[in-house]
C-alpha cells in the first residue's frame, strides 16, 4: 500500500461531484438518492465505529446518527471543504468520542457479523481446535491492545492500518496536518507493541502463580 | 540511517525494494538488533493488525437501520410536502377569497343600490341601452329611450337575466301583446300601441312598458 498519496481499496471515497449530485437530490426528498448515499457510504462508517468502539450496537447507533444528520441537515454538507466520505467521517469521529467518553473502558470482545449473529469457525478447515484457540486469542489480544489505546491514536490505527487509509485520507479525515498522522502512527504502533507484549505476558504470570 | 530515524521512516519501507532508502534500512538492521527486533515486531503487529482488519472487513450496518433512516426520511419530507401544501392552498383560498370580494364590490357599484332593489321587485329597471332603431309601420321599431319608467317583467322571465338588455320600441296592435302573456282588453285589441320591449341577451323579450301616449 502506498502510504504516502494516492487511494486504496474500499476506503476510497466516491467523487465528490456524484456524491453532491445525489445529496442534492436528497434534500428535495429523492429517497432513491438518500438510499443510494447510505449505500455506498453506510460500510466504511460503519467498520470505523464498529473498530473503534468494539460494539456492534455502538456502532450501529453511530451510522444511525451519522445518516440522520444527512437527513436532517443536508445543508451542512460544504462541498468545497471536502468530500461527503470526509464529512460523514468526521461526524462519526465526533459521535465515537462522545461514546467512548461516556463508556471509556466498556468494550466487547464478541465477534459479529453484520447481523449480529456471532461467527462460527469453518469445520471444514483441518487444523487442529488449538491452533484455532490459539488463532482467536491472539485476535482478542490485538483487539483488546487497539481498543485499550488512547482515542487519537486509536483512530489514526483504525483509519491507517485497519481501513488501509493514506496519510493524506487519514489527514483529511482527522482534519490534522500529514505529519501529525505519521507521529500519531508511529505512537500508536510503539503502544500497541507495549500492550501486546504486557498481554502476552499476564497469563504467563498468571500461570506462574498458580 | 541512525536509529530514530529508522524507527520513525524504516518501519513504513519495504525492505525487499531496491530502492535507496531501503537499502539503508537494510544496511541499519543488520548492524542493529534493538531495530531488527523492532522490525520483527512491528512486521508481526502488522500481520496481527491486518488479520484483525479481515474480521470486519465485510462488516456492514445492519439492514434494519437503512429501514429506520427511510422511514424517517419518508415522514420528514411528507412532513415538509404537507406543510407545504397547506401554504399553497391558504395562498389560494386567501386569492380567491380576495377575487371573490372584489368582484361583488364592481358588481355592486355597476349595478348600484336602486337596480338591486328593481331586481327583488317587478317591475324592473333597464341597466343598459344598446341600441336603438326606427321604423313608423306596424310592427316596426322606434327609438326607445332609457327614460326611468319602469318596466314591467313578462310573465315567464327571469329576473335575473337582466342584465344585459336591449331596449327597443315597437308598434303592434294590442291583441299581440296576448302572445307575450299578458291580458288584453278585446274590445281595444286591434288598437295600434306602442310598446318598449326589454329584450334579453338572448333576443327574446323580458319585460315591457307602455309608454304615457297609449294610455
């Protein structure tokens, strides 16, 4: 991935033109364009709040938000401050970190898909149940680490390395320089690593102790 | 390249390219095992971080809350498009209303106070004088004047269709004035008379009056 410009995977954000064109439509009551926006927006905002607050109702409850204030205020929406990916973004940054104040150290460890229905491993993978005991706890690890970051850090991991966005995205998205991103990251990163290494480590404690 | 500046831009590099900055990097890890295990790690977090991505990568909302966002979407807008309505159609009521106002008051200053009263009560008073035309033979017409006497509704006319009348005088004998309804004398029925004759939009006569020479 080319970190340093340029767009990559789904995190790209539709033109602005078309995406103007359709909330435009919207605001005069075009509910096929409002539902076109969701469409093709509703996904990234979703798994950004889901990846930042480890709750599948969180996040949901934020992409409800998010969309209602499209709904409501479509005028809010300035075209020449950026792209509707950035802007929706930016108001799902904000209803994370009201989340994440009023409940700082709630977080779910449960994976789910979409519909909230928990995921089931495939039985017809032949390694061994410990190598897939062993595969989910490192998974609870690196999740448990992501979420316990501080907020800033945490979503410049979430939008970098999760969402696989640019630093220039990233920047556009979190409204801060592109150097900022980088020392964000790079910040992140050496927390993640201490906090993975504290983790490994505790039930290797605990173990000792008993 | 020193180790901060490897801990800051090297982790980013793909070591495997040839380019100069990788083989920088390169030429630092192996001369450097804090950063080599730094590299390590960090390539494992990556793994890690990457693996945690795939988890969610095909995370969606779920569907019930594009239903809840168009049904608000459905009542905000048929709430404005109602609103909107209403407006309209008190901006209409409001014009007709006016229309309705200012027609009356015209009409009621065209037709004046005394028209309304002759049009409760026969006999009636002409509004308009059209046209006039002379003839001295039976039957023929003469010049009818809008004079103020009044005029007395044929029997079968309706009041109000008088308003737009012609006035024409005639001269017949009086037992024609049987065939407008009305009762002749027989001994005077061959009299020559002559008659005003309010006649409707329609041609046909409304009204009559004798004028004072007959009596």
């Amino acid at each position: 991935m080319d970190k340093a410009g340029g767009t990559s995977g789904e995190t790209h954000i539709e033109s602005p033109e078309r995406d103007d064109v359709l909330l435009k439509r919207s605001a005069r009551g075009d509910e096929e364009a409002f539902t076109q926006l969701y469409r093709r927006n509703q996904a990234q905002i979703y798994r950004f709040a889901l990846r930042m607050t480890g709750q599948a109702w969180a996040a949901e409850e934020i992409v409800q938000d998010v969309f209602m204030t499209l709904v409501r205020e479509p005028k809010k929406y300035d075209p020449a401050r950026g792209s509707l990916g950035a802007f929706l973004y930016g108001i799902a940054r904000n209803r994370v970190m009201k989340h994440l104040e009023r409940r700082p150290r709630e977080f779910s460890l449960e994976t789910k898909n979409s519909e909230g229905d928990t995921q089931v491993l495939d039985v017809a993978d032949e390694r061994t149940p410990a190598h897939w005991a062993e595969v989910r706890e490192r998974r609870e690890r690196v999740r448990s680490a992501v979420l316990s970051l501080p907020p800033e850090f945490r979503e410049t991991v979430v939008l970098c390395e999760l969402e696989e966005m640019s630093y220039e995205e990233a920047a556009q998205v979190l409204e801060c320089p592109i150097g900022t991103v980088r020392s964000r990251l790079h910040r992140g990163r050496a927390l993640l690593l201490a906090k993975l290494e504290m983790l490994r480590e505790s039930p290797k404690r605990a173990n000792a102790l008993r | 390249m020193n180790c901060e500046e490897f801990a800051f831009e090297g982790l980013d590099l793909d070591l495997d390219a040839e380019v100069a900055e990788s083989a920088a990097a390169r030429e630092h890890l192996r001369g450097c095992p804090h950063c080599a295990a730094l590299y390590e790690s960090s390539r494992t977090l990556r793994a890690d971080l990457c693996e945690l991505a795939k988890l969610t990568s095909d995370a969606t909302a779920p569907s019930r809350v594009e239903m809840r966002l168009r049904q608000e979407f459905r009542t905000r807008h048929t709430t404005d498009k109602s609103r909107g309505r209403v407006v309209v159609a008190s901006w209409l009521l409001a014009a007709a209303a006016l229309i309705v106002v200012a027609t009356s008051l015209v009409l009621w200053q065209r037709h004046g106070v005394a028209n309304i009263a002759g049009t409760r009560q026969s006999p009636v008073q002409p509004t308009a004088v059209h046209s006039v035309a002379t003839g001295p033979e039976l039957g023929g017409t003469l010049i009818a004047e809008n004079d103020g006497e009044q005029f007395a509704l044929i029997p079968g006319a309706i009041p109000g269709m008088l308003d737009d009348t012609t006035v024409v005088r005639v001269q017949m004998e009086r037992g024609s004035l049987g065939a407008l309804g009305l009762s002749v004398n027989e001994e005077h029925a061959n009299d020559v008379v002559q008659v005003d004759l309010l006649l409707g939009a329609d041609g046909q006569p409304q009204a009559y009056r004798l004028p004072q020479s007959n009596n």
